[in-house]
C-alpha cells in the first residue's frame, strides 16, 4: 500500500542520510503488518517489524531520551527547550544515528509515515496550548516596550540581510543553494518567539522580574512583527508562476482570521459564561473544544495553510487564564510537551546531520547569524536604554531576545519545506538556536540577583518609623482561610488618627493558562477580559472593605489581584 508523507522533503533527506542517496517520494506498507501476533519467543518474529509495537517503542525511546538528557544538562541549569532539541539531535545521524543498525532498527524507513503523523499531531496541539496561553488583548497596554519590540527585530533584519547581500556580493566558493539561502537565514535569525520566551523565564523564575515582564512585552511585538515579516519572505521566495497559488492562500488566511475571531470566540465565550462560577467546566464543552482544534487543523491544509496556523490562531480567539485555558492546560500539557512532542523532535533530528555540513558554509552561514544575533541584542540595548531603562536590565532583555526554541525551529523546517532554504542552512540554523539558548542562560543567571531590588528598602522597618508616620502594610493573601488571621493581625497594630495605616491586599493567585503575568487593580474599571480572574478574589476583597468601613478615618485599603508562577509569586509581591 502506497502512502505519502505530509513533508516530503524529510523522507527526501532521510533516504540520502541512511539509504545511500536514495531520493525516494513513497512508503509501502504492508497491511498484515499492523499489530504484532505475540511474544517474539513463540513466533520467531521482531515486535518491531509490526507499526503498532514500534511506535509504541519510538514514543517509549523518545520520552526516555528527553529525562535522560534533562537529568545530564541539569547540573549546567540549561532550560527544557535544550535538553529537547539537544535529544533529537542525539538520535538522529549526528550522533547515535552513525551506529550501524540503530536507525533501521528503531526508526526505519517504513515508520516514517506514522512517525510524521503522530509527531505533526503533537505539533498541532503544542502550538494550540501556545495560543490559549497568549493574551493578544496585552498589546493594548504597550507603550515604550513597541518601540523596543520594533526596534529589536529591525536592526537585527537590516545588519543581517546588508551581510548577507556583502557576502554574496564577493562570489564565496560555497554551495549555490546556501548562497541563496542567506538573506532568508538572516530574516529567521532575526525574529523572536513570544511563546519560547514566556517559557524560557518562566522556567528561570525571572517571568516576575522588572526586566521579565518588559522582555515578555517586547518580544510579543517583535513576535507580531517578525511573522509579518516571515510571512512576506515565505511568499516572495515561491515561483513566479505561482503568485495567484499565493494570492490565494493569503486571502484564504484572513477569512479564517475573521471566522475564529467573529465567529468561534464569541460562541466559545458564551458557552464559557453560562457555566456557573467557582463549577468546572462540563467535559462535553471540553470535548468539543478539543474537536475545534483538529477542525481548525483540517482548514488549515484544505485552504493551503500551514498545519500549525489553525490551532495556533485557534489558541489565540480562546479566553486564556481560567476557566477554560487553566482546564486546557491543565489536561493537555503534560500528555503534549512528554509524550507527543518528544516524537517531533526526534523526526527533526533523523533528518539533521550537522557534520554533513562543509566547513566554509558553516562559517558564512554563521557569520551572518551572528551579525543577526547582534543585531537584535545592540536593538533590543539601545531602545531600551532611550526608554529609562536601567543598563543591567537593558543588557537582560538584550540577552533574551536571542533566546530560540521549538516555535523557530517550526518556521525553520517550513522554510526547508518550501525550499527557501538549504540542508546544510538548516542544520547551522539548528545548531546556533541550540548554541545561542545554552550561551545566554548562565549570563543571564549571573546578571540577574532578585535581592537586588529590595536593598534600598533594608531600613524601611517599623522600628525605623519616625513618630506618627503613616504605616504602610502589604497583606499577600493566598486563600480566604489567611484572611482572618491577617485582619486580627491588623487590628493588633492600633491605627489612630496620629498614625494611619495605608494597606496594599494582594491576592495572590497561581498562573494557569496564561503565559503572561497579570496585576489586577481593583479600584479601576475592569476589563472584561479578565473578569474570571477577578471574580476569584470579591469574597477576600470583601472581607477586607468591612474592615476598612470599621476604621474609616484611620484605614485605606487598595486591592490587587497579582497573577503569576506559583514559585515566584512573592518575588513579585
């Protein structure tokens, strides 16, 4: 039985890394070789020779691969999005690959056809949580971090691509399919992934940090920017011939955008809204949102789309924070990021070979991801820098914006899949986003020091008072059992009209569906976006205006809502 892959250009790469250069464009699969018939002592025959056992098996090695490279780069404090590229690596021909009989025993040519579905599965779910846990209404609150974002992404774009034009101007003695490859190399190195650096600090529990929360700012609108920017060059670098093809897919892509967003999200908001608050959500409505990202797969690829754009999009029209981005986290992150996604790297890796590439491609490929990297680092300083930033956190946010992960290692293998780009750019692509990440974490470890920030406030204790001085308290509250101990803990400190008590009470609730920390000023008008997260805290904030109503004259009281990882919720108090 013949069956086609979704991405060709993998088993294309494939068949010239392990069967001899053999180019070919299809799998046979014979039918009687579906489930195994039993034990291999009974019946003389490999489990493995069956393409039920050995996915089970590949998705087993795969998911073992990835604990054991965490426990190996744990010492070295590297973030997951390492240890997850480095063990696709680790299995394809770059490194186990090269012994004899391992690929053609665990992950053989046959397989490759349920290896890319399964693997594209996760990838469409992966970028779905991406999506649920952004909150695009944020760029309604970005100020100085647009110009920062801009400015990142635009700098590192104009260095990389001069550089590249330079080079290519000098007639190098390279492959001519890398030589074409460079201007696109230089515009995939200088764009961010918001998603990657949400993960990445919080992961490094800097996500709370003065400098965490700009650099999460800034790289949703270097994001937004530089996908407009990937988009332009996907486009331009198809043929000629094809631009009605591309007329096409484009206006096909903004029908979709106003369907989910005009369409979907008011009726996945309704539904959401009738459920009765402080209830779980119905695994019905669950269910029928889990349906809604495998339809959203399917328009994706029958309008010509990327697999990834539905989901994603898909992702962004839903409500993020709870109920329904917690509940769908909550059921899907674990069974995604450990059991599917180990799959889509391992399939990247298979097709990676990275001493395949030649030594002078390597170092003009580099050069000009270097210069792009610069660029975004010198962007990301100096716009910082202009906006009153301090240069420490400057230099941080400049460190992140090189941060990369498995969100550009998608746009990379699209640009191979659309032959913008070469094997031997792909491959230096993949080793500088693996090298960039572990680079940039210790730097940023050493630059950031979390006591910093309260050491202008080491003398601002009541002892230090002066004499019928306002005090000022902040109250963090976890859960409504604290709220009585606190109150009677507040009325023990005696406001009076000769020294009053200005209280901050911050509730502090975990994130969960949500890659943004969010602060919640309950004396304001409340946006309509974050009412369920509101809604979480009346019965604290209520206990606290009673007291506030019994020492009117004496007691203000200011609440807050703040939002963020569980780990480093005080950091942020």
């Amino acid at each position: 039985m013949g069956s086609r892959v979704m991405e060709p250009d993998d088993i294309s790469t494939y068949g010239k890394i392990f069967r001899h250069g053999e180019n070919g464009s299809s799998i046979c699969m014979s039918v009687g070789k579906i489930q195994s018939k039993g034990s291999v002592f009974f019946h003389n025959e490999s489990p493995l020779d069956y393409s039920v056992p050995l996915l089970l098996a590949q998705i087993s090695l795969a998911s073992l691969f990835i604990l054991l490279a965490s426990t190996l780069l744990k010492p070295l404090g590297q973030p997951t999005n390492v240890t997850q590229i480095f063990r696709g690596l680790l299995l394809g021909p770059s490194f186990l690959g090269r012994i004899d009989g391992f690929v053609e025993l665990f992950y053989p040519y046959r397989s490759l056809v349920m290896l890319d579905a399964v693997s594209l599965f996760g990838y469409m779910f992966y970028f779905f949580l991406i999506g649920v846990q952004i909150d695009p209404w944020i760029l309604k609150r970005v100020e100085k971090e647009f110009i920062v974002g801009v400015s990142t992404v635009a700098a590192a774009l104009v260095l990389s691509i001069s550089t590249s034009f330079i080079l290519l101007r000098f007639k190098l003695s390279v492959d001519p399919l890398v030589s074409n490859s460079l201007p696109v190399v230089a515009t995939m190195s200088s764009v961010l992934g918001f998603p990657v650096i949400a993960h990445y600090l919080t992961e490094l529990k800097m996500v709370n940090s003065d400098f965490g929360k700009m650099a999460l700012s800034c790289s949703l609108v270097s994001n937004m920017f530089g996908f407009v920017i990937i988009a332009i060059t996907s486009l331009s670098s198809q043929p000629s011939g094809q631009k009605f093809t591309i007329l096409q897919n484009f206006t096909s892509g903004i029908g979709f955008i106003m369907v989910v967003f005009l369409c979907v999200r008011p009726v996945i908001i309704w539904s959401t809204r009738r459920n009765p608050p402080g209830e779980p959500l119905k695994q019905s409505f669950i269910c029928m949102v889990f349906v809604g990202v495998l339809l959203s797969g399917f328009c994706s690829k029958a309008l010509g789309l990327h697999i990834f754009f539905g989901p994603l999009l898909y992702g962004l029209a839903l409500p993020a924070g709870p109920p329904l981005g917690s509940a769908l986290v909550e059921k899907l992150h674990f069974i995604v990021s450990w059991i599917f996604m180990p799959i889509y790297f391992v399939k990247t890796g298979l097709v990676t070979d990275i001493f395949s590439v030649k030594l002078r491609s390597y170092l003009v490929l580099q050069s000009v991801i270097l210069i792009a990297s610069l660029g975004k680092f010198l962007g990301a300083l100096i716009s910082s820098i202009y906006n009153q930033v301090s240069p420490r956190d400057a230099v941080s946010i400049g460190l992140v914006a090189n941060v990369q992960g498995v969100l550009e290692l998608g746009m990379f293998k699209m640009m191979k899949q659309n032959a913008a780009i070469a094997d031997e750019a792909f491959a230096v692509l993949c080793i500088s986003l693996l090298t960039a990440t572990a680079i940039v974490t210790p730097i940023l470890k050493s630059l950031y020091d979390p006591h910093n920030r309260y050491a202008a406030h080491k003398d601002r204790t009541i002892q230090h008072m002066k004499p019928h001085s306002e005090l000022r308290v902040l109250a963090c509250i976890h859960e409504q059992e604290n709220v009585p101990a606190t109150i009677n803990l507040l009325e023990a400190l005696h406001a009076s009209n000769q020294s009053y008590m200005d209280i901050t009470m911050l509730h502090l609730t975990e994130m969960v569906g949500r890659a943004h920390p969010l602060l919640i000023n309950h004396k304001l008008p409340l946006v309509m976006n974050y009412a369920s997260e509101a809604s979480a805290s009346k019965r604290i904030i209520n206990a606290f205006k009673v007291f506030e109503q019994n020492f009117r004259e004496t007691v203000t009281m200011h609440p807050f809502t703040a939002i963020c990882p569980y780990v480093m919720m005080h950091d942020g108090a």
